[in-house]
C-alpha cells in the first residue's frame, strides 16, 4: 500500500503518577528530518524516540511531541549558596551605584542560572518501558492516516496512469498511418521533382532512410515497458516515491521523442494528453512516501 508522507495523530497518556500526550505529524520532504520535542528532564529518551520513528519511517519532515502534564518521580533541589552570596553582593551594588535604595531579594537572587538546580530522578528503563506502548499506539494511528490519505492518492495516479495506457495506444493505432504518410510524401516529391524518371530502387531506399527516422516502435515498446514497470511499483512496493518519479521522467523522456518524430495531428494531439497526464502524476508523487 501506498503511504502519503501527511500524516497526524494525537493520543492522550492517562497512567497512574504519569499523565499528558503525544502528538506525531509529518509533512512533505524529500528525505527524512526528524524533530523531536520532550520536556528538558526527559531528554535522554530522545535517542529512543529517533530510533523508533526512523525504523518506520522512510521519508517526510516528521515532529514528535511528548507533552507532561503530571509526573510523579522524586525531585533533587540544590542551591549554590557562594553563587546566591555572589549574585546578591553584585545586586546590592548595582541598587546602590543607581541610587535604587533597596536591597535585592530572594527572587532576585534565584532567578539566575545556577544559582538554584533541580532535577528527577529517573530510571530511564523504567519510564521508556511505560512511555513505548503509548508511542506505539500514537505512531499506529498515524500510520493509519498516511495509508488513507496514501489510498486516495493512488487511486488519483492509477487513474492518470490509465490516461497514459489510453493515449498509448492511440499512438500505437496511428502507425500504419505514419509509415503510409511518409511513403506518399517521399514519393509525391521524388514524382514532382523527376515525373515520370523517377529511380524506383532510389525511391524505395529513401523510403526506407524515413521510415528509420520516423519510426516510433522503439519508443512505444519502451513506454509501455515503463507504464506496466509503473502500475507493478504502484501497487506493491512498500516506499516507491523515488523509482515512480524515475520512470515518470524515462516515460516523459520517451513521450518527447514520439512528439518530436510526430507527422500526424492525431499523434501530436495525444502526446499532449500524455504530457498532462505525466504531469498530474509526478504532482502527485511529491505527496508518498
């Protein structure tokens, strides 16, 4: 199944002592960039959270969030009493050099960095084993999303696809004609140059030197070995962004050189429809993974 690379899911954390949400959303990108946001206490598990999304993500810029409302885990604070001492001197000095006439509180003081810390202890197996379920459950839910939104995008491309299957083989059918019109050409201009001294083993030979020319077999066998290359990826591979928009541009490649060669309104005409076709599909393939 296709995967779009827009995803969303949200889920909420209710555990006894442990309780807020995780979020996962993902955008458009050409490779994976990964960015992850958990409270300062907890950032050692963000390892944890890369390792687990880039194992089941391939590409897309994708946002994580682990949001804690409550978070029963014991609490280390110590404060720095010559760094308190040092700031409040310092304090003391600036209110007296400005004619402020107070003294600097407590607030003041604790305020800077360094003077007072604190930190959770943590048993970082202990809580990863508790957080994982829940990132599990989250990351399924936006994996959900992606294979729907990736479905409708398939079914859009499979649709642009059958435009292309179509306008082939209208193409293939105009053939016969392209080789009877450049048979008549050839000879209609060797008959007007020579009239009734016209080298017919001459005449044949330059036939021959146009049909070689304007031939388009080459290129129809291609195309239609590249759609059916397509329409095989589409539906099996797990991660195909990359090799459809390679053969969408082999396709293009060879749709330009049947347009290029082309004598025939009706051929022109398609190749157009083609190009438009093509065109719609490699929109479509900036959004799957």
């Amino acid at each position: 199944m296709v995967k779009s690379m827009t995803g969303f899911a949200h889920r909420e954390i209710a555990q006894p002592g442990f309780r807020g949400s995780l979020e996962v959303k993902s955008y458009n990108n050409r490779y994976l960039d990964l960015s992850i946001s958990l409270p300062p206490y907890l950032s050692r598990l963000e390892p944890r959270f890369r390792a687990f999304l880039a194992e089941r993500i391939v590409h897309g810029k994708v946002e994580a969030w682990l949001r804690v409302r409550e978070f029963d885990a014991p609490v280390e604070a110590a404060a720095d009493i010559a760094a308190a001492k040092a700031v409040a001197a310092v304090l003391g000095q600036v209110s007296e050099a400005c004619g402020l006439g107070t003294k600097p509180g407590l607030g003041d003081v604790v305020g800077f960095e360094g003077v007072v810390a604190f930190d959770r202890r943590i048993d970082e197996e202990e809580l990863w084993a508790r957080i994982l379920p829940e990132l599990e459950a989250c990351y399924s839910a936006y994996d959900e999303s992606r294979l729907a939104e990736g479905a409708a995008t398939q079914a859009d491309i499979a649709s642009q696809m059958a435009r292309v299957a179509s306008g082939l083989e209208v193409i293939k059918s105009q053939v016969p004609e392209i080789e009877r019109t450049v048979r008549a050409q050839l000879r209609a201009k060797f008959e007007e140059v020579l009239g009734d001294a016209v080298d017919e083993g001459r005449v044949l030979t330059e036939i021959a030197a146009a049909l070689m020319k304007y031939t388009i077999s080459e290129e129809i066998s291609r195309l239609s070995a590249h759609i059916a290359s397509f329409s095989k990826s589409l539906g099996a591979d797990a991660a195909p962004g990359k090799k459809l928009d390679f053969l969408c541009q082999e396709m293009n490649r060879e749709i330009n050189t049947i347009g290029s060669k082309s004598m025939l309104l009706e051929v022109s005409r398609t190749v157009v429809e083609l190009k438009d076709a093509l065109e719609n599909v490699r929109e479509q393939l900036r959004n799957i993974e």
